[in-house]
C-alpha cells in the first residue's frame, strides 16, 4: 500500500497536501500529493510503501491540522456497476486478502455534489457489510478494536478502497463532529467553541478543566456566541469587546461586559482559568497575546481562533506556532499546543495551549 487518502475542508486541499507531505517527510517519507480543487480529499503516494506504512502506523493523526480522517488506499479508485456495487468492492477486498475487520464505514466527500451520495452510502452499508462478513473480510460482530474498513464513494460509480486503525484515526463519520445550534445562543460560533472543548479536552477531564465557579475571559465577545459555552457550564466571565452582548447572556448574572480594547486588557486579579479569544485579527497579533496571557499568570488554559490569510494558510499557522512555542520556551513554560481546522471554521484555525 504505497497511497494515503486524507479528507479535509472542501477548498483546503492545498493546505492538506502541505502538511501531509512535510508531515511525512519529517519523518524521511517522500511523495507526492494527488488533488483536485474543492474535492474535499487528498492523496498522497509514498515511494516507499514499507516507509509509508511505518509512518501510518506510528504517526499520532490528532497532531493533524487540515485533515479529517486518513486510511491506506488498498486499490486505485475502483468502478463500480451501479447494478451491482457490492460485488465489485468485495472481489477487491478479497483479492487484497483483507480479514478481520471490525466494521466497514461507507462515506464520501463533504462537497455540495458528495452529499448527494448521502442516501446512497446508507443504503449500501447494510447490504455491504453483510457481503463482506460473508466473505471473510469483516468479523461476524462489530468490534471497536479491530481495523476499520473504508468504502469513499467518489461518485456513483468510483469509490476507494482503504484501511484504518481505531487507536489512530478519527471515529468520526466523514471525520466531522456534527453538533446542533442552541436555539438559545447569540450566534453560530458558539459551535466553534463547544467542538473545540469536545476535540481538545477529554471527557473525563471535563469535571476539572471545565467546571462550574471557573473565571474566564473572553476577548472579541459580542455578541456572546463564545460566553454563551462558558455561562452554560457555570462560569463566571468577563468579556471583552467594543460590541454589545446579547441581553440574555447578561441577564444570567454571570457576565461582566467591559467594552475596551482586547489587545489592552489585563485581569486585575490572577485567578482567571480560561482565555478564550475569537478576534478578527491578523494571526501573529492573536498568537503574541495569547502567549502573554500565559506567560504572565494570567490564565492557564486557552483556546482561539487564528484568522487565516488567502495564500500560505498551512504555512502560517505553523509560523505562528512556533513562534509561540518559542517564546514558552524562552519563558521557561512548559505548555500543550493543539491545532485543528474545526468543521464549523472556516478560514480560521482552531488553538488549543495548556500551561502545566
């Protein structure tokens, strides 16, 4: 298996073939990206198939930006008959002498053309997974532990073929976390904010890093779609932004709305927990304060948005990590950084900085 197939934003492909590729070669795996503009996937083909499987096996896909979900490609794209898909993908699995698979995951590209292929991947999934039990490939039961089964439906007749390993890519559906919109909250962003503290905190964490009686700020709030997360857990926050906060937000008692400068602000008080920070700004600006906050006691987690430019998007997120991790470093902090292009951003990136 010398391909892999990586899903990402629909018009990031470019920013995905990035970082795969200087992911990849980092650890002395050379390729090259296949892609096409605004098709939602990437594929990347190794030289080397033994290197590629060693990279896929033991580099951590949390540590992704960009991309969704990956797998091995088993095959080139496969064509279908559409009178009979399911043979066509379980002779391929069988010749590939694929066994032993916990589940299969028919799925397709987040594209306004790939979610017509929504009704279609359910109704073959059934019928499928029974073919394949009945060949071998998948085991008689579910089973988490086991090796995932790929079938990405390119279109109504093509589909790739490839394999993934539950303890290293995303149990996601199309890697995307879907969440409903409180009808309650200001705005859309406060999604953006729930999924990070899904993505980025784990579960059994919450009771600590994510409590009530937690103080938090909250720079760039109006209308409130970021508070509305943190006063729904029980927090206390003092938000910043020249705007207005949405009345409901104040009249929790919860909130105290200071209309200032967030790049002037500081906490009277070093008993702050959370920054949280969604400001429309150039991303070096965002990330040089967020260290500041850190550096100075002022909180000790954050999580922000970093807006991202037309051109050089993968290249400048990276940029200003590691302009942050340098001033940690010279600091003498010992922090977590975590990124992702969340599915409800959208040209922005997500950061996630833990100080310990």
């Amino acid at each position: 298996m010398k391909q892999l197939l990586l899903y990402c934003r629909s018009g990031f492909e470019k920013e995905c073939a990035g970082e795969i590729q200087d992911k990849a070669g980092q650890q002395e795996v050379f390729g090259f990206c296949k892609l096409t503009k605004d098709s939602a996937f990437v594929i990347f083909e190794a030289y080397d198939s033994e290197a590629l499987a060693a990279f896929y096996r033991d580099y951590d896909f949390t540590n992704f930006i960009f991309a969704r979900q990956w797998f091995l490609l088993v095959d080139d794209l496969l064509q279908l008959d559409p009178a009979d898909r399911i043979t066509t993908v379980v002779e391929s699995a069988v010749a590939a002498e694929l066994s032993a698979f916990g589940e299969i995951r028919v799925e397709y590209p987040e594209t306004n053309d790939g979610k017509t292929l929504s009704t279609l991947a359910r109704k073959l999934t059934v019928p499928l997974r029974q073919s394949l039990r009945k060949a071998g490939v998948l085991l008689q039961k579910e089973n988490s532990r086991a090796p995932v089964l790929h079938l990405f439906m390119q279109s109504g007749s093509s589909a790739y073929l490839g394999i993934s390993y539950p303890e290293n890519n995303s149990p996601l559906e199309n890697g995307i976390m879907r969440l409903k919109f409180p009808s309650d909250a200001p705005s859309r962003s406060t999604l953006k904010l729930e999924e990070a503290f899904i993505q980025f905190i784990p579960k059994d964490e919450w009771e600590t890093r994510l409590t009530s009686g937690m103080r938090a700020v909250d720079l760039g709030a109006c209308p409130g779609g970021w508070t509305y997360q943190l006063v729904k857990r029980s927090m206390m926050v003092t938000a910043i932004d020249n705007g207005m906060m949405a009345q409901s937000l104040m009249d929790t008692g919860q909130v105290k709305h200071y209309q200032v400068d967030g790049f002037k602000f500081s906490p009277d008080k070093r008993n702050v927990y959370w920054l949280v920070c969604d400001m429309i700004e150039k991303p070096q600006r965002v990330g040089k304060l967020v260290c500041d906050w850190l550096i100075n006691d002022w909180c000790q987690e954050s999580i922000f948005n970093l807006k991202l430019p037309m051109k050089k998007r993968y290249e400048t997120v990276v940029e200003v990590l590691d302009m942050m991790q340098h001033n940690f470093n010279e600091a003498g902090l010992d922090v977590e950084i975590q990124a992702k292009h969340l599915y409800h951003d959208r040209e922005e990136v997500t950061v996630h900085v833990r100080k310990f």
